[in-house]
C-alpha cells in the first residue's frame, strides 16, 4: 500500500502536493488508485494472486 498526502502544512502555509514521480514507473495494470478502479473484487483479487505466484516463482528458481 502506497499513501500520498494531497495536502501538506509548511511553515504554517498550506500547500498542495501531488504523487511521487517513481509511481510512473509502475505499470498502470499494477496499480489499485482509491476511486479510480472499476474492476470488480474478484477481478482484483485474481489478478493479485497472479502476480504473488509470479513472485513465488521467482524465489524459487532463485535459491
């Protein structure tokens, strides 16, 4: 889980903020933005499990 502030307190001023520039070197199909997704649950989560058995993979064939 990634977390951004949209708005930040500086020396008493408010100021607006926006996302770190790395989340661009996320896929867009890797990325969950609150609001934003329309897929339904088990879509998520099928999609999820995928990528973890990806990863399972690769720390297997790694050792």
């Amino acid at each position: 889980t990634l977390s951004y502030a949209r708005r930040r307190r500086r020396q008493g001023a408010s100021q607006e903020t926006s996302p770190s520039r790395f989340l661009g070197e996320i896929p867009a199909e890797d990325l969950l933005w609150d609001g934003r997704d329309e897929k339904p649950p088990e879509e998520r989560l099928a999609h999820g499990e995928s990528h973890l058995k990806g990863l399972r993979g690769l720390l297997e064939h790694g050792s």
